[in-house]
C-alpha cells in the first residue's frame, strides 16, 4: 500500500476536519497530491522521520496532519514554518528548544507524546550518512578536569530551594527503591539507601568513601545506621554546603567528611567504594581514571557498588537532554559499566535492574514539580518551568518504554572470599 494512501493520511483545516476515508486533499491511485501545500509536505515527512507515531500535527495555518483513519489523542500544534523545518532537520534536539520556547505547545499527555516518538525514532533511526550528521550536531561534551566542574554546576548548582520543591525531604535525587508501589517518596528513598547498605553488608565502623555524594543523604545515613565512617566527594559547591550544614546539625562531623573536590582525587583505603547516581556523569573515556581511583581506594576484602542509568545498547543520551539540561552525561550500556572493573580483576557479585523503580520515582518527582510550577516560574520563569517538565516527563517515557536502564553492581576484587552465600541478607 502507498505510504500516503488517503485511508491513511488524514488533512484536516479550519473548517473542520473531513473523513478519512475522502481526506481533505484527495490523492490520485499513484498517490500524487491534488494541492496539497508545502507546509503539508514537510508536517508528512515529519511524521514519517518519526516512524508515523499516534501523534497529529497542527500548524500555524489550522491544517492538522495525521497518520492514520482517525485523529490521534495527542496533537502538537506547531507555531511557524521555521519551527517546523527545524523540528524535520533534527527533532531530537529542536524540539525540546520549541517545547521551552512555547514554540510548540502539546494537547494531550505529554508522556505518551515522548514515548511515541522515543518509539517511533528507534523504528526510524538509520545508518545513513545524515544519521552520522545528526550524531555529530548532537556530540556530547566531556568530562575532562575543567569541563565537569562546569557541567555539574549547570545542572545541580541551581539552588537548594528549587530542588527542595519536589525531592523528598532528604534530597535524594537518584532512583527510589519501591518494596511495594504503593509507598511514600520519602519512604522508597530510605528504603534505597537501605538496599545499597545491605548489598555491601556495611559494618559498624568500616569505612565508605562515596564518589558523587549529592546533597549527602546516604552518607548521612551510612554514619547514623550502619556506624560507618564516610568520606563522600563532591564538586557541586551548593551541595557540599547543604551535606555539611546536615551532618553539624547531626552532630556526627566526626563520622562523615563532605569534601568539595572531584572525586579523581580521592586517596586512602577504604572498605568499601560506593557511586550512586555518578557514573552518568563520567563518561567511557574516562573509565580507566575511575578504575585507578577505585583500585587505590578499595582494601584488599573490600567491598563497592556502582549503581548508574543505563542503556540496552550503547547510544547517546537524548541530544536536547544532554546539551540543556545535562551536560556531560552519558548513561552506558552494561558491558560498558563492566568496564570499569574487568581490567583489574574484580569478580561481579551481583547485577540488578530497577527501570521500573526509576519510573515510579520520576512520576513522584513530575507531580511534586507540577504541584509547585507556580513557584518554579516564579524562581526562574516559563522557559525554565516548561524545559525541566519536559526533561521530567521525558524521563518517564524513557524508563517506561525500555530505552533507559537502571543498573546496579556489586563488585569486589577477585581473591576475596568474604562474600555471601545467598542474596537472603538483602530481603530480611
């Protein structure tokens, strides 16, 4: 069947929509178009970049174009023609532009729209040499010394407050773990930390060191329920503050040092190595530098975890993404994230996927933001309140659909012995 057959391609106009089966514009059997405009040629070939998702475009002009017998529940009324050459050229990175700049504007759920087209551009996506062109627009940056002080300060940097709007009241901005869906925020991030402490079977008085510590809330609690002694590191000035300011008001200054400084940079011996939610923000070229650090901190019986988004395949993090709101980032593959180890003789103790956990986590962080958009614009204004809904709502539809991953690795060096029977340590 052709791929604008006209019981497929659906044309509405400001009058009102026709039926499918006598489209607006009807086709002739060699499906040549009978007048239809450009604006319509380049809303088709749109759709079609994106794999024909279950999406309707509207245009600046009231024309609405769709796949398919009947209008979709999702619409994206596109507001100039620029707009939408620009969305046609690389959608992956205009689009989440346009959606900030109000360019766009979306009718319906806004995370279906997401995962459609995070579905209809896997379907799509091609070896072309225009898919290496795009690959390149959309290079990422690095994570070298200099450029991930810069990169962490544009995302987390951003004031305490802002985050204080719709984390739970630790600021524990990585992935809860659920026991039951059905449980608070607050909750399903203590239970995570638990999770992580159970899987290294901390002690009383060992020692953590924690390379990307956040705003501090599971080295805080690594010291006040396991006894552990923490040194966690960090180059985000506003967090260091805020994990320091915690730990005096504890009073256990003695038991956890927050540190300001990258954490390539860290030395001494440790009996366990923990990264939550860091290794995003490393990169693969810079793995081996990680693997030193890991290996020059980690005792002989000691014990470490990488816990990191991920991905199926290695790819990209979503252009837009990456340039605007995370800069640096990129979330490895599995084979990937065992690269950090496999060189140096590490055993993998344990590997466990919590995607799901992830999305659960992210629909808590959209509603608390969605709760508090009044404020949010009002701390920053509509570009910065429609950039970050997206990210979040964005975020789900990856985690919902499969595309991203969240891994967890327990490792130790391969001529220790002292490692549990069974997993029975972590459940009971």
């Amino acid at each position: 069947m052709n791929r604008e057959d006209p019981q497929l391609l659906g044309v509405t106009s400001q009058q009102g929509e026709v039926g499918a089966a006598g489209t607006a514009r009807q086709e002739d059997a060699r499906g040549q178009s009978s007048g239809r405009s450009i604006e319509e040629y380049l809303a088709r070939a749109l759709l079609d970049s994106l794999g024909n998702p279950p999406i309707s475009l509207t245009l600046w002009n009231g024309k609405t174009v769709y796949v398919g017998q009947s209008k979709p529940a999702v619409d994206v009324r596109v507001k100039s023609r620029s707009c939408l050459v620009k969305l046609l050229l690389n959608p992956e990175l205009y689009f989440g532009d346009a959606y900030s700049d109000g360019l766009v504007e979306v009718d319906g759920d806004l995370v279906k729209l997401v995962e459609v087209a995070y579905q209809g551009l896997a379907r799509a996506r091609s070896a072309g040499l225009w898919s290496r062109v795009i690959k390149w627009l959309n290079r990422r940056n690095t994570n070298a010394l200099a450029e991930s002080r810069e990169n962490i300060h544009h995302h987390y940097d951003l004031g305490n407050e802002f985050y204080k709007l719709w984390l739970d009241r630790q600021l524990v901005y990585t992935c809860a773990y659920f026991a039951s869906p059905d449980i608070t925020l607050e909750q399903a991030q203590i239970a995570k930390m638990d999770h992580v402490c159970r899987k290294i079977r901390l002690r009383p008085e060992e020692s953590v060191v924690e390379a990307g510590c956040g705003w501090g809330a599971l080295a805080l609690h690594m010291a006040t329920q396991y006894g552990a002694r923490v040194k966690a590191f960090n180059i985000s000035h506003e967090q260091i503050a805020y994990a320091k300011a915690r730990a005096r008001a504890l009073g256990i200054e003695h038991r956890v040092e927050f540190i300001e400084d990258d954490y390539r940079n860290a030395s001494g011996r440790f009996d366990a190595f923990m990264s939550v939610g860091m290794l995003e923000h490393v990169g693969p070229e810079y793995y081996p530098e990680l693997r030193r650090v890991i290996d020059r901190c980690l005792d002989p019986n000691g014990r470490g975890l990488l816990h990191s988004i991920g991905r199926n395949r290695p790819n990209p993090l979503n252009a837009w993404v990456e340039k605007r709101i995370f800069p640096g980032a990129y979330p490895p593959s599995l084979r990937e994230m065992l690269e950090v180890l496999e060189d140096w003789d590490y055993s993998v103790l344990d590997v466990e996927n919590l995607r799901l956990h992830y999305a659960l986590t992210l629909k808590h962080w959209l509603q608390r933001f969605e709760n508090s958009s009044g404020k949010v614009k009002e701390m920053y204004d509509e570009r910065f309140l429609r950039a970050w809904r997206l990210y979040l709502a964005g975020s789900i539809a990856a985690f919902s659909n499969g595309d991203m991953q969240l891994f967890q690795v327990l490792f130790a060096r391969g001529a220790n012995n002292d490692i549990p029977w069974t997993r029975g340590h972590l459940y009971s």
